[in-house]
C-alpha cells in the first residue's frame, strides 16, 4: 500500500470515528441533560440549575398519583410479560417445528401487532373492552399488553428455537424421559437465554406503551407513560426529570446486573474447564 493510499484510510478511519463519537453524542445527550435538570430547585426546566435540590424527587416519592402509577405499570409490566412469553414460546415451537396448513396465515396473524397503527388497534380494543366493561381494569390493560408483546416474544424465540440442537431431545427420549420431562429438564434450560430476552422485550414494550393505555387504562387506572403525557398537557415539571432519571437509574443498573452476570458466568465456567483439567 502506497502512503497516499495509508494517509487516506487513516483519514477515513478517523472521520469515520469522528462522525461515530457525533451520533452518539446526538442520542445520549438529551437523556445526559435531563439528570441533572431533576435535580433543580426551581419549578421551570432550568439548565444548568440554579441551585441543586432532591425537592422532585420527595414530591414523586410523597406522591400518591405518582407512586400508584409506577407500580400499576410494573404490575401491568410483569403481568403482560408473564402471559407473553409462554404462549409466544409456544407459538414458536408450533410454528418452527410443525408441518400443517395455514401456518404462514397464523405467523402473519400473530405479526398483526407490529402492523396494525396503535391508534388502530387501541380504537379496537376500546370498542371490544366497552362492550365487556373492562374499560379501566388492570386486567384489560394486561392483556392488550400482552397481545402486543407477543408478536416479539415470537420473533426471538423462533429463532432461539430454529438454532436448538434437537438431538439433545432425542438422546433425553432414548433414555427413557418422556416428552414433558425432556421439555422441562432439556429443552426449556437450553431456550433460557432466549426466554429472559423475550420477557424483557414484552416488559418493555408494556412499561413504555401509551396509546393503547390511554384508550383502556380509563381515569383511575393510569399508567406511568400515561400520567407523564397527561401531566405535560397542563404543566411541565421538574418532577417529570425526576421520574425519568429514576427510570434511568434502573436501566443501568439492569445492563450492569446483567453484565456483572455475565462476568460471574464466565469465571464460573473457567473454573469448572479448569478442575476438569
């Protein structure tokens, strides 16, 4: 390679870099300035504070609107991702494995979801929920949630599905243990890794989820997404920063669990490779 040739993939390497550095900058930026907005003592967005306070945070801690609506979105969460991954897990295993008609007609129905505009699918669900009169309880919100976390919870665990090793299964059946054994104690432990990612991309499409809660949620039934839009339709709050800071906080410290498992994880393994030596 000439030195013309090298000064300019070195040139390449670095702008390349430079623009990388820039995009992220871009995204990380307005969740960095919202931190420190959280913790101003005045009731206006003033950045950088004037003075720095927790006074948002006492008054989203004292609040019972607030506290009532985070909890209720961590039940609706937990709830929805618990109905999701086992029947997507399912479908999943139906679809993969079996051979009948009509299965590319139920894969699209159960992709309906990701197609279908929420304002869509949220005038429906409103309309059937009326008709019940399950406008407002928790356990409409929870199902809905759950049919829109499904289309998800499919995707990650067909292909979770299509890469395991169905041998296992086989030598588990040679051995006598039968299909709901081998399911349990072979199949399910080896889609594990599979089964927390789907239920955490069904929690989180529940947690952060507004339109469909706005229609069936009803007045004293309200998410956190929803009591954060409905809160700015009269004032915009510090308190708001606060809240988004706290779910900011547990974000990281969840990739944090996660990473610090991972790290165990590996130790542990190294361990048992070397007493096996």
């Amino acid at each position: 390679m000439s030195a013309t040739a090298r000064v300019s993939s070195k040139r390449s390497s670095i702008l390349l870099w430079i623009v990388a550095i820039g995009v992220v900058l871009f995204l990380i930026a307005p969740v960095t300035i919202v931190v420190p907005v959280s913790f101003n003592s005045t009731r206006f967005l003033e950045f950088p504070p004037p003075e720095w306070s927790m006074r948002w945070y006492i008054e989203f801690l004292d609040s019972g609107g607030w506290t009532a609506s985070l909890w209720r979105s961590l039940l609706v969460g937990f709830l929805a991702a618990a109905i999701a991954t086992p029947v997507g897990t399912l479908a999943a295993l139906g679809l993969v494995r079996g051979r009948f008609r009509g299965k590319q007609l139920i894969r699209s129905a159960l992709m309906l979801p990701l197609t279908v505009p929420l304002i869509v699918l949220s005038i429906g669900l409103y309309a059937v929920y009326s008709d019940l009169r399950m406008v407002g309880s928790v356990w409409a919100l929870v199902l809905a949630h759950a049919t829109l976390g499904l289309p998800f919870v499919v995707l990650v665990m067909s292909g979770a599905v299509q890469n395991f090793d169905e041998t296992l299964e086989r030598a588990a059946w040679t051995l006598g243990a039968s299909k709901l054994r081998t399911f349990w104690q072979i199949t399910i432990p080896s889609l594990r890794p599979a089964l927390a990612a789907s239920a955490l991309f069904a929690f989180i499409m529940s947690f952060d989820e507004i339109v469909i809660a706005v229609f069936v949620s009803g007045v004293h039934g309200e998410t956190l997404p929803v009591r954060i839009f409905s809160f700015l339709q009269t004032e915009i709050s510090p308190v708001i920063a606060a809240v988004s800071t706290l779910l900011l906080l547990a974000l990281l410290s969840l990739l944090l669990g996660r990473a610090m498992a991972k790290v165990l994880s590996a130790r542990r393994s190294a361990r048992q490779a070397t007493a096996d030596r």
